[in-house]
C-alpha cells in the first residue's frame, strides 16, 4: 500500500498469509504436546499427519478418536516429515539433537517449528536447562542448515489441547524467527485456534528465555492448580 505522496505504507502486523493449504506434520505427535497441537491444528481444519519413530505407533494414536474423527494421518518420522509443507518438533529434549540429526535430509526446504522446552526436574521442581547452542530452537538451526527454522508453541497446557470441551485456549503464542514470511506462517498457524493469537517476538537468539519460562508456568500451575499460558497486553 502505498499514500498519495508514494511513499510505502509500513505492512499491518496482523496481514497473515493464507495457510489453509499447508500440511502440517508433528514430530513427536504421539505424545502428550504434539497429540494437542495435532488435535487442535485438525480441529481448525488443517490437514496434520504425526509421525513416530514407528509407523504403528503413529497410525495407532491417529486411530484414536479425538484425531480419528478429525482425519489425522499417522507415519513414522521421516515420512512425515517428507509429507509436510511445516513440521512441528514436539519430542522429548533428550531425544531432540538425535531425532533431527537422522531427518536433515527429510527436512531440507521445510519450515520447522521447535516447541521444545529443555528442562530439568529435581526435588525443587522444573529448571530450565542452557543447551550449548543457546537455545533448542538454535540447536535445531544449527543442525538443520537447509531449513527454514522458528520456534513457536512453548507455553500451551497439554492438557487443554486434548479437552474436546475446551472451546476455546484464551493464551498467546510467541513466534521467533530469522525471516519475517516464516514467522508469518506460524504466527497463522497459531491463530486458527480459537482463543489463540501467534505474536511475533524476535530473532532464534531469544529463544532461550521463551523456552525457559516453561519451568515457571510449570510452578504456577502446581501452586494454584490452574493451566496458565501467556497473554501479552497492548498489542
């Protein structure tokens, strides 16, 4: 758009693109995050396949009838990931280095979606954990030179993404990126859920903190027995 005097007007940070076309996979899909996410993603009418590292497995928890009666495919890892247009990373942290490691290849020209938080747990409760690279989303670039890496999706309860009954997930969802179009694409992705809004929040160097503050909501919910997320003001 541009005024009378032709100068370029700045773009309105909630112009998203269309993603009604994309297909989703999530890696990790059948455990407790990424059977929510894939849930709801499905619910919202995107079209999601899971991916395990066994196809049974995956094809058993799509069978089941939450995703079942939303037509989410399942496979194994690597053929979700050559299926999908985005790819969601929700496995374990200590599984994370080792399953993008052996799916560089399947990966390659994907956008990728990090969503995992690295945590400890002692006696005191959860920490958070300073990987080398900085951050999981930065561990996931580095070892994942040809895709287009953000990280998105850290703060949602998994609990609320696998309640048929909850209508609505009245929470915010921070979208790092390098390029802007990418986090775009999340940040839609993220707003096809009712109650939901994808906010952009800066490069991959501040991932760590976003990932970190997991471990706090991980406090609040213990103490007040709730399922907290973020909700950012005056945007």
């Amino acid at each position: 758009m541009t005024t009378d005097a032709g100068k370029q007007q700045p773009k309105d940070p909630w112009e998203l693109p269309d993603v009604s076309g994309l297909v989703v996979g999530v890696l990790g899909g059948t455990g407790d995050q990424g059977r929510g996410l894939a849930y709801r993603l499905a619910r919202a009418g995107q079209r999601v396949i899971i991916g395990s590292r066994s196809a049974e497995r995956a094809q058993a928890v799509a069978a089941e009838t939450l995703l079942a009666e939303q037509g989410v495919e399942g496979a194994d890892n690597a053929e979700c990931a050559r299926r999908s247009d985005v790819v969601i990373i929700a496995v374990p942290w200590d599984g994370h280095a080792k399953t993008l490691e052996s799916l560089r290849e399947e990966l390659a020209g994907k956008l990728v979606v990090d969503c995992v938080n690295p945590l400890g747990f002692d006696k005191k409760g959860a920490y958070a954990l300073r990987p080398e690279e900085g951050s999981a989303a930065e561990q996931a670039a580095a070892l994942l030179p040809g895709s287009r890496v953000t990280a998105a999706f850290h703060h949602l309860s998994a609990v609320l993404l696998q309640d048929p009954e909850a209508e609505r997930i009245e929470t915010d969802v921070m979208v790092l990126g390098e390029a802007r179009a990418d986090c775009e694409i999340v940040q839609a992705l993220a707003g096809l859920i009712p109650g939901m809004r994808g906010v952009f929040a800066g490069r991959l160097r501040n991932a760590h903190q976003v990932e970190s503050l997991v471990a706090n909501l991980i406090s609040v919910n213990r103490r007040y027995r709730a399922h907290a997320g973020v909700r950012l003001t005056d945007v």
